[in-house]
C-alpha cells in the first residue's frame, strides 16, 4: 500500500451502503471477492488522507486520476458485504457542491478555476458513457443531515467512548429494507402535515438514492470526524435518531408542540456544531 499523510481529516460524516457480493456483477464480483479476503485492506481514514495528499501538489488534483479499487468490508450472519470507495465519482460530485460552500476568493485559492473547469469536462464526458453511475457513500461535512437520521433507529446506535489512541465512535447499522420503510412512513407524515421544503426534498433524495441498491443491503451512519468536534459527554448523550422519530411520531398523532420540541433540540444540537466551521 502507498503511503500517504498520516493527518487525521476530521469533520465529516458518512452514510455508507454495504452491498453482497451476489448484488454486483462480473468481473466486479471476482474482485471484491478477493479484495474481501485481504487482510491489509485501508481503514476509514485512509481515503481521507489520499484525498488530502492529492491536494498538496501544485496545481492540486481535485478528483483521482483513477477510480479507487478499494471498499470497506462487513461480514454480517455470514454474508460479506462490500461499500465501494468511488473516490473518483465522489470527488467530481462534491466539487459541484463547493461554489456554495466557500467564498469565492477562497475557493479559487484552494482549487484554481481552470483546475475546477478540467474536471467538470472530465465528469462530463465520463458520465455520458457512465449514466447510471452512483456513489455508495454519501458526506457531509459540519453536520449530519436530519434526512439521514430517518433512516435509523436509537436502538442501532453503536457509541464508544475511545482512548488516548483511539478516537470514540457513534454509529448507525440497519437493514436496507428498514431504512426504505422508514422513509416512506415518514414521508406520509410530513407531507399530511408541513409545506413541501428542504427536509422532504432532501428525504425524497436519499430514499431515491436507497432504491438504486440491493434489498438485502447494510446502511451505516457514520459520525466520522465530527466526533473530534463534539465534547465527549454532548456526544454520549446525543440521540438524534431518537429526536427525529419522537419529531416525526408526533406529527403523526397532530401534537405539533411535541414536534416542535423535538426539533428544537436537533437545531441547537447541529447548530453548536456548525457553528464550529467558522470559530477562529
């Protein structure tokens, strides 16, 4: 394996699909048959830490020169499931998010704008060979998205607390088939009872994008980096899925001021978060 920085890149989270081996085809499935078998397969923060040596050159390289051949690997009731990396589809993806993201003044500082206009030809004429191409993880940096936290329930949450040498950990796993349910029930909810908007826009999104896998796939939430972020006792005592259900159980029942509480406590908590990304 090449070596690459050793920096943590913290701030970001994950939502990750792991799909069987049985769901891709050949020769993909030869290779992730293989790939699963190694034992130095790359940790979670190693693709962070390419992605950063990549732009450390000058002029910096914004999406890989190739498509990554690495996945992360879960082995659950026998069944190995495989989450692609796709660096490469998901660089040239998030440089379509930038512009607001950064001030311009920043953004042509960090990626140049003739480097952004190579790469959004190079997308170009990739996805008109690949049309149906899609990332199996999603980001998102400074927060998690109060869509994604449909998804799960409080009773899959994974929290550790970490060490010296270990980071701590909060995580989500849940069946695809009940991740696809809860979306559709919680789309019934919000639409019998607020304005279409942001929230069912972004849900309709990522239960789209759900629908492109195979049923009997593994969605992870990961906190990722932003558990650097969070002190360690707000998050041992943070339950946003558990927020989000309560929100959304008590639109159902037409208690908009249990809703409302309910959203209040996820605004303050991701606010206190966000609010970070711009802290000296």
């Amino acid at each position: 394996m090449p070596k690459v920085s050793s920096v943590v890149v913290p701030y970001a989270a994950y939502l990750r699909v792991y799909e069987p081996l049985g769901a891709f085809p050949e020769p993909e499935r030869a290779h992730w048959t293989r790939y699963a078998r190694r034992p130095d397969r790359p940790s979670y923060q190693d693709e962070l830490r390419r992605s950063l040596a990549d732009l450390l050159p000058t002029p910096p390289v914004p999406v890989p020169v190739h498509e990554s051949a690495d996945a992360f690997v879960l082995e659950v009731d026998g069944v190995v499931c495989v989450c692609p990396w796709r660096t490469r589809l998901r660089g040239w993806q998030a440089l379509d998010g930038l512009s607001g993201e950064l001030p311009p003044p920043v953004l042509d500082a960090v990626l140049p704008p003739l480097v952004r206009l190579q790469a959004a030809q190079d997308y170009e004429r990739w996805l008109a060979r690949n049309p149906d191409a899609r990332p199996w993880i999603r980001t998102a940096t400074w927060q998690v998205p109060l869509n994604w936290f449909v998804l799960v329930s409080d009773e899959e949450r994974r929290y550790e607390k970490g060490t010296a040498e270990v980071p701590p950990l909060l995580r989500y796993r849940t069946p695809m088939v009940q991740a696809r349910r809860r979306v559709a029930r919680a789309l019934r909810t919000l639409r019998d009872s607020i304005e279409e908007g942001p929230l069912i826009d972004g849900l309709v999104d990522v239960g789209r994008w759900l629908e492109e896998f195979h049923p009997r796939s593994l969605v992870e939430l990961d906190y990722g980096g932003l558990v650097h972020v969070v002190p360690a006792g707000e998050l041992e005592g943070d339950h946003s899925a558990a927020d989000v259900a309560e929100g959304v159980e008590a639109l159902r029942r037409g208690d908009g001021a249990a809703a409302g509480e309910a959203y209040a406590r996820l605004v303050e908590r991701w606010r206190a978060v966000r609010e970070l990304r711009s802290a000296n």
